[in-house]
C-alpha cells in the first residue's frame, strides 16, 4: 500500500514538471563564452518555467554535438554566438566550422531529423553563421552593418545620451497562430542589431518582425552621416526583415533573428507602455512557436463510407455518394483545442483532381477537435484514386493526410440499354452512313465519273534549281567557274569580299552529287558583331569539311555528320538558311539558327521554295513556285526550259518605273530592279538589287548542267570580261554555262 502511493506521487510529480514541447525537452544553448550566460538570465528564465532541460556549452567546446551514432543528442538548440567564426579545419570527413564535431552539414541533417533551432546574430555576425542561414534562404546584411532609425528609437536622459541605432519596431506580423499579441494591442519591441532579406522563392519562410519606413541599414560608424550617402549604399525601409521563422516540409522550424541585445537582460527588462506587446512577449511566443509548443495540427478519426451508411468500404463504384469525415485539433501552450479553418479542402485525384471542395466544420461539444466533413459524389471515371488533405498555412505544422481508394466501373448488367449522352454519336453515326451511300451513288451516276486524268508528265530531270542573288553592287564577285581543288571538283561562284581564309559561296555543286545553297535570314539586327563568314557553310559542304574551321582536322565528313555539328554550332554565324542535297541518297535537308529544330529534312519531293525568311515563305516564293508549277507541266527541250525559268526569275512585279523599288516590298518581288539602299544605322548602304540569276538542271545520265545570267550592267561586264569559251549572249544577256559528270549511280529524281 505505503509503495503504490509512493508511486502514484512519484507519477503525478512527473507529470507536473514534464516539458510543454511536443518535440522533447533536452535543449543545447550554444554561447561565445560561458561568462556571457549572465546576459540571458531572464531567456533562461523563460525556458525553464516551460521545464525545458538546459545545457550551455561555448562554440568551441570538443564535446558540442547535436548529433550522434545518427540519433540527436538534443530537441532544440539556441545559437547566442553571433561572431563565432572558428579557423576552418580541413578532416577526412567533413569541413569543421562550430566545435569539433558541427558544421553547416550538420546542422541541416538536426533539422532534417526533426529537431528545432534559433538563431540570434547582431552586426559582428561572422562568414559562417551567414552561410547556415544562407542554406534556409534568408541573406543577413555584412559585418558591421547596423539599422538606425532617426524617428522610432530608445530616448535617453538628453539628445546626446539618445542610441539611435536601438530601434523601437512596430511593424510585426499579425500571425495568430504564432504571436498570441491582440491585434488592437500596441506594439513596443526594442531592437538592436542587423537585418536581413529572404527568398521570393521559399514558401517555408515567414516573416515576422519587418524594418519600419523610417528606417535604414548603414556601417557601424556612419549612422550620423545618413543623409550623405547614395541610395545604392543603403537598405532600408521594409524591405529588410527583422526576424523570420522557416518551417521545414518535415515540421521542423528554426527562427533567425538579427539582434542578440533583444532578447538580452538589458532589454527585456526595459519598460514598455502600459499593456504594451513587448521583447518578453515575443520572445515567449517565438520560443513556443519553434519549439512546438503551439502552432501544431493533429488529426484523428478519418472516416469514408456512403452516405447513409457507416462502414468504411475498401472501394467503391463510379457515381456513389460518399461521406468524408476527419477530426483536426491544434496544440496551443500545452494543450490541444478544437482547430476552427474555414479553408481546409479534400481533393479527390487521380493524377489531376477530379473534385476539389472545401469541407464543412462541425462543432463537438466537450471536445478538444473540430469535426470537417462532406458529401460528394464520386467522378464517373474508374481507376484508383486518392481522397487527399493538403493543409499549408504559414504558422501551422503541415498536414497531409492521404487515403488511397479504388473506384470501379459499373458492371456489364448495370448499364442501361441506350445512352443518353451517346445520343449525339448515335445520330453521327447514321448521318455518316446515309452521306457516305448519297455521295458513292452521285460519283458513280455522275458523268464526270467516266473522265480519267491524264498522267502527269515525268521530267526526264533528277533535280531543277532555278534562283536569284539579291546583294549590294560593290561586293566583289567571281562568276561560277571550276575551283582550283586537288581532292574534288566543285564548281561554284566565289564572293570575293571577305578575307581569303573566309570566302565562299552562296551556291554551288560537286561531282559527288551535293548541292548546297544558303541565304541570309531577313531580321532586325543583320549580322552578330563576331559572327563567322555564312559563305564557308556552302564551301565546306562541297568540300566534305565540317561547316566550322575548329573542326577543320576531319576530312570526308559524311552529311549527316555535317549536320550534326553545324545544329550545335549555328549559333556563331548570323541568321542564315541552308539547304543541302546529297544526290547519292536522294536526301535533301533544310538548315536555320532561327528556328527551335534547327535541321529538317524535306520529305516532299515535289516543288520547294526559299528566301530570306523560312522555307516556303514570302509572297514571292509562292508566286515563283506556280509560274514554274506551269512552266513543268510542258514538253521543253532543255534550252527551251533553261529560258522559260530565267523569264520567271526576271519578273519584277510589282515593281516598275511608276513604282519604284521598296525595302517593305521586297517580299513581293523575284527579281528586285536597282536602288540605293541605306539601313537606318548607316552600317550597309549602297546599290542593291538582284544580280544574277542560276539554273541548275541534273538530268537522269548523271550530268549537271548550270547556267549564270547577269542582270544587271555591271554583271554583265564581270561575266563577259571572264576568260570561259562556255559564255554566250541571249536576249542582251551574257549567261556562262558549264557542265559536270557526276560520280552517282543512284536513279530516284
């Protein structure tokens, strides 16, 4: 008898001095030294009237650790060392920066592992205290940096006497589930010490106290010279925050504030008005708020069944009326209470939610929970779902509660005959089928049924090119001519105005069947200031180089190859477009760097257009491709279809003397007349119009045949001035003519 009271008394005993925090007791206060413990008297008092076990330990003490053998040595920790900022020792394991044994490392894994931190810093902060609170996404202003507020601060005796770096901070959060302050109620809290900034980004972190409008961060020593400095040299106003608090996805919560005086003896024991919410009240608050002493959800008794009845099915059917119910309670200061929310919802998702509401709150009498519920009906779509809780409020643990539930379809017997939404698709159905007999009997009773087109007509050519050159008068030029190359033969044009290693080409072929031409794309902004010459992109086609001089050591690249490195390489040359064909296999493949798929291979074997803009665009493209649609559908001799699509790439519509070439009308016109061009920087100016024009015909016994036509004076004068027996005058026309044997043997056109 006399032991079972002993017990019964020893029982009651603990429970009297049993800690309020839902996370443990054992908390760890780290300090620079153990003489400073004497400026926390009244901290230390807050603690243990909540029965928390107290350890204190400096920053350099061999035995400071909140973990060990992966278990926490403590619940909670306080950090009062603001400027500890030990010599950085490079171990085996790990990079030491607070004692022997804890780093920035560790101190993620504490909190990783549940347990609960505060931080308190003032202007000495130290290089790795910034660098922990940088990992919970909160930046801290410099060392030496210190808010002055020269409207709301500590008064003294005399103005001289007056510290206007001790702030008087009014700008608090209206939290209630993390300040227990009455919103009417006045808020005093002194404050000295740093500010600091947080991350758009983070939804974990909640501010607590902010910078009032009056004040501003500055270096220690120059809060007298204020108004002498540039806006770029202070923060101010309530873009810094005081304190905030960050809550991990896992509930554990750690709490950042910028002064290490605030929570000292010497201004807790300042006094405030009268009922005034002050340094005591917060500080009280925010120690229960981070160490689960309220702010915390718990739910109970999740219930699901249908309506009208009260067993918990494992699943359910489409379309049956379901009732959810859950108990939510909330811990505040030691107890548990009925949690009142209006916005707490159930979502019932598959991998979208199908149903999305809010549920309703019940209230229990005598009851530390509230009770939420509603009625829905189930989506008709089968599958296996999840009835869902998702519950994030800043200042409340998460909740997350999750049921996963099967909704089955209805059985083959438990359909109805007819559909009532399938109405529609019936009479669909019938429609299609009646138009389906009306439109057959029309076309086989109909005269026109008996007509048979004739077969259109095959060219007797593998491939047909016919193209203009637009560019300025004064570039220098070399008509299209064999090129002096030892493994190849190519015969191209030559621009003659870059620098030697940069020539190239806008066209041209070689006797291994390729073929390549380029344009410039038409933007806004012609040419990058360090791009490379476009013209080598055709040049080194034609030669079986890769498209770019780094990659010059490769020989024999093969065109997929080619490809391949100019899609990753584009970008140093300006806008361009790029068309290869490889008569070998019959592939041709269209290439831009202003387009998300740089390189497409053109499947249509039929007519294709190109300018200076994307593949079958502009006006004028379509006009060209059906004059030469027309001009196909004849019977002409090779000399008579090399003239007819030279007379297609001379039109000039729109443009005549009444109507004078335009840079706007430019997409309009295939052949462009003469006129003085001038970009609006002045950067390219002179003469422009449409040069020359080219034909290239491959016929099926593998020779090619290519044909350059001046169109303008000056061309006239370069081609008929070149040293070729192949040059002959046609229509006031000088045209050179050459032709090559191809090394292929493929037959497709």
């Amino acid at each position: 008898m006399f032991s079972s009271v002993l017990l019964f008394t020893f029982l009651a005993l603990a429970t009297l001095i049993y800690s309020q925090s839902l996370t443990g007791d054992r908390i760890l206060i780290v300090l620079p030294s153990l003489n400073s413990k004497k400026n926390y008297s009244e901290l230390f008092k807050i603690l243990r009237d909540s029965n928390y076990k107290i350890s204190l330990k400096t920053n350099k003490d061999k035995e400071l650790k909140l973990v060990e053998f992966h278990e926490k040595t403590y619940d909670h920790a306080i950090f009062l060392c603001s400027d500890c900022n030990n010599v950085i020792t490079q171990s085996i394991y790990f990079v030491v920066e607070y004692g022997a044994f804890l780093n920035k490392d560790i101190i993620v894994d504490f909190v990783k592992a549940g347990g609960n931190l505060v931080f308190a810093f003032d202007e000495n902060i130290s290089a790795v205290n910034r660098r922990i609170a940088t990992e919970f996404g909160i930046k801290f202003q410099t060392k030496n940096s210190v808010l002055v507020d020269h409207t709301n601060y500590l008064q003294g005796d005399s103005q001289n006497n007056s510290d206007r770096s001790t702030i008087i901070a009014k700008n608090i959060s209206e939290n209630k589930y993390i300040l227990s302050r009455d919103q009417n109620t006045k808020t005093e809290i002194y404050y000295k010490g740093i500010g600091h900034t947080i991350s758009r980004e983070s939804q974990l972190i909640t501010p607590i106290l902010k910078n009032s409008i009056t004040a501003c961060s500055v270096k220690v020593g120059d809060n007298e010279n204020i108004k002498e400095k540039s806006s770029s040299d202070v923060l101010e106003g309530a873009n810094l925050n005081l304190i905030s608090v960050f809550q991990a996805k896992n509930n554990a919560r750690v709490a950042f504030l910028g002064s290490t005086e605030m929570i000292s003896d010497k201004f807790l024991t300042l006094k405030t008005s009268t009922n005034a919410y002050g340094n005591t009240n917060l500080l009280t608050d925010l120690i229960k708020w981070t160490f689960h002493e309220r702010g915390v959800l718990k739910a109970s008794e999740i219930s699901h069944h249908k309506t009208g009845e009260s067993e918990e099915l494992s699943n359910y059917q489409v379309k049956d009326e379901i009732e959810y119910s859950v108990k939510l309670s909330q811990y505040v200061d030691g107890k548990w209470e009925a949690f009142d929310a209006d916005d707490v919802q159930l979502e019932v998702r598959m991998i979208d939610p199908y149903i999305r509401t809010y549920l309703e709150r019940v209230d229990l009498e005598n009851s530390d929970s509230s009770l939420y519920k509603k009625n829905f009906i189930l989506p008709d779509k089968y599958g296996v779902f999840k009835f869902n809780i998702n519950y994030k409020r800043h200042g409340l643990s998460r909740l997350e509660l999750i049921k996963v539930i099967p909704i089955h379809p209805l059985r083959h017997d438990e359909f109805p005959r007819f559909l009532s939404q399938a109405y529609p698709y019936y009479t669909s159905s019938i429609l299609l089928l009646v138009g389906f007999l009306i439109f057959t009997a029309a076309g086989i009773f109909s005269s026109a049924f008996s007509k048979v087109s004739a077969p259109t007509k095959k060219l007797p050519y593998k491939f047909i090119f016919a193209g203009n050159r637009d560019e300025f008068f004064k570039r220098a030029t070399k008509p299209v001519s064999f090129w002096d190359t030892e493994n190849i033969k190519i015969l191209a044009p030559l621009d003659m105005d870059p620098p030697l290693e940069e020539r190239g080409t806008w066209l041209g072929l070689n006797e291994s069947g390729r073929i390549a031409f380029l344009t410039n794309f038409r933007e806004k902004s012609f040419t990058k200031a360090d791009a490379k010459s476009r013209g080598v992109l055709v040049k080194n086609y034609l030669s079986n180089m890769p498209p770019v001089i780094e990659d010059a050591e490769k020989e024999n690249v093969e065109t997929e190859e080619y490809l391949q490195i100019l899609s990753e390489k584009s970008e140093q040359f300006s806008g361009f477009n790029l068309v290869t064909v490889d008569l070998k296999t019959m592939k041709s493949h269209y290439v831009t760097n202003r387009n998300d798929e740089p390189v497409i291979e053109i499947t249509d074997t039929e007519l294709n257009g190109l300018s200076n803009s994307y593949l079958n665009c502009w006006p004028k493209v379509e006009e060209g491709k059906k004059m030469i649609e027309e001009i196909l559908e004849s019977s002409l001799t090779r000399d008579q279809l090399v003239e007819k699509l030279f007379d297609v790439l001379s039109n000039q519509d729109p443009f005549s003397e009444e109507n004078p070439p335009d840079v706007d009308q430019l997409v309009n016109a295939i052949n462009i007349p003469q006129f003085y061009f001038s970009s609006s920087k002045g950067k390219f100016e002179g003469y422009y119009g449409t040069r020359t024009s080219c034909v290239i015909l491959v016929d099926t016994e593998n020779i090619a045949h290519i044909y350059e036509r001046a169109q303008t004076p000056e061309m006239q004068n370069i081609i008929g001035e070149f040293d070729s027996e192949n040059i002959y005058h046609e229509n006031n026309n000088y045209t050179i003519e050459h032709k090559m044997d191809l090394n292929i043997n493929s037959n497709e056109s």
